[in-house]
C-alpha cells in the first residue's frame, strides 16, 4: 500500500484516529454506528490503488475519544478533511455514516463529488410501528450490563436479519462485527456528549443533493433500511439503486468482491461524467 500514514488528530475538542493512504482523488469511507474504521479493511487496500482513501474512527468508536459535550460529526469531517488538506472527496458511508456523509454534502456541496451510502440512516426519518423485540432486548442487556447478550443480538438484529440463521450468515464477517461491536459496547456511556442535528433535517433536503449517489442496501438488512433506501433514491436527482443479495446491515464484510466492483464501476462512471 503505497504512503501508509496513520495517525491522530486534535478536531473540535476530540482525539480521531485515521488512516490515509495512495494517491489519486480522495476517497473518505466512514464506518457503521456498530462497527469502527476497521469495516473497510476489505476496501481500504483495494481502493489506495487509484485514490487517496481515508478512513477513521468517528467520535467515540475505535481509537477516538469522547469528550462530555455536544458534538457535530459532519462537522468533525469537514475539520478533519481540512487538517488532511483534502478539499473534495467522494464519500462512502454505512449506517449512521451515511447519515453523516449526506449531512455533510448539504452543508458543503462544493466539497463532495460523489456519495456511496450503504444501509445508510438519514437525520429526521422517524421510524414507524413497535420497535423489534430484539433491539429492546438489546437496549435491556446493555442496561444491565450483559455486554455478550447485547451483541449477540445485536448480530441477529443487524448482520444476521429476520430471515436467516447465523449459520446462513459469512461466518468471518459475522466474528469481525461481533469483535468491534463488542468493543463498542464496552465503552463506558458519555450522556453530556449529545449529536448535533442539522437544521432542517436532511430527510426534507434530499433533493438538494446534486452529486452522483449509490445508494446500496443488503436484501436481508431490516426493513427500515430498505425505507430509507428507497426515500433516498427518488429524491435524489442523480441516485441509483443497487441491492446485494444474501447480506444483511455490512454487505462490504459478507461480500467484499461483489461489493467492491459495483463501487468501482460507480466511481469509474462518475469520474468519467465528471471529465466529459
């Protein structure tokens, strides 16, 4: 891997941890709110071999801190990405990373070329219905500090979903997910570190991104995600849809191969647009 720098950087208060390595347009990927950066170790090799990629632990995952105070992590990116002197990026998030790259486009257009979203969240979508029992038994073993049982359900919830066993499931993934799920959930809480949103959420401000945008969900993810996918992709002017089969919640762990071509092939045409 060529020009491997690792480090950590002072951004708004917090200590981040990052990786950046090759040479070419930037490329920024920003991990699931289960996981931390080491969910791109399938990509971040692959991907230094034509662009400048970056990943690292947003605040309060992995090697980062948390200090006790309110917080923007689209703001933290927009620090980060000026230490790194990186002045636009294709974004790639999964999750509530996702949540934070389309955040971040709204707020500095100019900055982004393109956005890959992988069962992404998005600020200001409210859920409908009861909640699973199994993320409230979840909520439960986490309270009472049964960190073991909150992941293994965890995995049933995320990676496995409703319709498969975990003996369907990739099992390597299935163990890298449970080891940096288990390591978040033993975190101590920080209740004074509170997420800023912005204002107005980006769920009435899809429209206004003007990007090229993947929008990549798991055919087994839970069925919110899928929502939220499908919101994404219709207001999005420039939004394509794509659904990996047999994966859940981190299709790029189950199926990094399948998953890494069909980005490749969106920042190929993207870069090809962008130069016509």
């Amino acid at each position: 891997m060529s020009n491997l720098h690792t480090g950590f950087a002072e951004i708004n208060g917090a200590t981040l941890y990052y990786e950046i390595a090759g040479q070419g347009p930037a490329l920024v990927m920003l991990h699931g709110h289960l996981l931390d950066s080491r969910q791109w170790d399938d990509q971040f090799a692959a991907f230094a071999e034509s662009y400048r990629v970056l990943r690292y632990d947003t605040r309060g995952f992995g090697q980062s801190s948390l200090p006790p105070e309110p917080y923007s992590h689209a703001a933290d990116l927009y620090s980060l990405l000026r230490f790194l002197d990186i002045e636009q990026a294709y974004l790639m998030g999964c999750s509530g990373g996702g949540a934070i790259c389309i955040d971040f486009t709204l707020q500095h257009p100019q900055m982004v070329a393109g956005l890959i979203l992988l069962g992404s969240s998005l600020g200001g979508y409210q859920p409908t219905g009861q909640a699973p029992p199994k993320l409230i038994a979840m909520q439960a073993a986490l309270q009472s500090g049964d960190l073991s049982q909150a992941v293994e359900l965890s995995l049933q919830l995320f990676t496995d979903g409703s319709r498969r066993t975990a003996q369907e499931v990739n099992a390597a993934a299935r163990e890298r997910t449970r080891t940096m799920s288990a390591q978040l959930f033993a975190r101590p809480p920080v209740p004074e570190a509170t997420p800023l949103p912005i204002d107005p959420p980006a769920l009435e401000r899809l429209a206004e991104i003007r990007v090229p945008t993947l929008v990549i969900v798991g055919a087994e993810d839970d069925q919110m995600l899928h929502d939220i996918a499908d919101l994404i992709a219709s207001r999005v002017p420039q939004a394509q849809k794509h659904i990996i089969a047999d994966a859940g919640h981190h299709p790029n762990l189950e199926h990094p191969d399948a998953f890494n071509q069909m980005v490749t092939a969106f920042l190929d045409q993207a870069q090809r647009e962008a130069n016509a």
